[in-house]
C-alpha cells in the first residue's frame, strides 16, 4: 500500500464582533515560538480525539479565548508553502460574528492573552493571518448580505436604526436609510409592537428575528 503524505491539519478562527461603531477582531498573543509574543488568530492542530474539523476549531477557541458554543462557519483552506515555518501545514479557517457583552473571555490555557483589537489598528499577525483576516473580513461583508447571521450580533429585540449602524460598521460605509429599511424586509424579522426611545425623535419599533437558526437568504 502506498504510503500517505503526513501534513498537519490545523484551524484557525477569525471571530468578528462590533463595539461602539467599530469592527473589532479577536486575537490571542502567541505563547510559545514561531511567532512568540506575536498577535495571532485563535487556533490549533487537529487532534486524534476531536470528531471534526468544526470540533477542533471549537476546541482551539474555547482553549485559547475561554469562548465557547458559539456558531462557526468554515471559510477556506491554507496550505502555501512557506506560511509555517515549522513545515507543511494546512489550516483549515472559519469565522465567527459574536456579541462581545454577552462573552466573557477567560484566561488562556495556551496562549499568553487573548483581546478584542480595532480592525483598523490590526498590526502584523503570525504566519499568514493577515491573509485570512482579510479574506474573512470580505467574507463577512458578503455573508450579512446573503444570510441572517446579523443575529449573532444583535440583542434580542433591537430596532432598525441600531440594526442599519451594525450593517454601516461592517460593511465600511454608510447606507441610505430607505433603502437599507426597504433591503431589510428580506431578513426573517418580523415587530414586537413594543417601541423605543430613540433621542429627540418618535418612539423607534423594537423588532425581533424569527428564528435563531443560520440560514441563507
């Protein structure tokens, strides 16, 4: 029998969230080398005991960040050559959007730190991370267009105004209020009757989804 290539299969996790109009990135500092002390994605290699790819990544995340059952979506996979200096590695990636309040991040078990950074303020990460946060960030903008995942972020009942400035922090830019309001009846939402305060102006219509399930659009 022909012998198998023995290349290590990893997961990484880019974990999205939005904190006070900013797009923020969950990243952990590397405890041990290539890249000690370095900024990194949460992740790790997949081990004899873990089912499943989605499984290792859950794993790798709750280990690093203290995170744990929240919904993972798969990306891509990693293989160049070069991207680790250790060898020939595939990492297989996954992103995440999350409600930072409602987390609570640990201490790592192994990793140094693990911390919410500004998008914006993201420095060099280790091995090819830079590429995969970019490339989950394109993503994500694609996915709160084509599927409910804006759930994940969202408090239970919100309105559409608060529901447009999660949409404008994502996506980079602002967005014309007809017609995000207009594009906004394709979500599985649906009014509590129940209304909010918002500044100076009328009561806002609190709103609620139907389902807290992923689905596409």
């Amino acid at each position: 029998m022909q012998e198998l290539p023995k290349y290590p299969v990893a997961t990484d996790i880019a974990v999205f969230s939005v904190e006070k109009n900013a797009l923020k990135i969950l990243l952990i500092k590397r405890k041990h080398e290539p890249f000690k002390g370095m900024h990194a994605l949460p992740g790790g290699f997949l081990e004899p005991d873990d089912p499943s790819l989605d499984a290792c990544a859950s794993r790798e995340l709750y280990e690093e960040t203290g995170i744990k059952n929240i919904f993972i979506k798969m990306l891509h996979a990693y293989g160049d050559k070069g991207r680790d200096p250790r060898g020939r590695i595939i990492s297989i990636a996954y992103l995440a959007l999350v409600n930072s309040k409602e987390l609570e991040l640990n201490k790592p078990k192994t990793s140094e730190d693990a911390e919410w950074v500004d998008i914006r303020e993201v420095g060099r990460l280790a091995f090819d991370h830079n590429k995969i946060l970019e490339e989950a960030t394109t993503e994500l903008k694609h996915e709160i267009m084509n599927s409910n995942i804006v759930f994940q972020i969202l408090p239970e009942r919100f309105t559409l105004t608060e529901m447009q400035r999660v949409y404008e922090t994502i996506l980079g830019r602002k967005l014309d209020k007809r017609n995000f309001r207009k594009w906004a009846k394709r979500l599985p939402i649906r009014p509590t009757y129940e209304t909010k305060m918002e500044g100076i102006h009328r009561p806002a219509m609190l709103y609620e989804f139907k389902t807290h399930t992923y689905a596409r659009l």
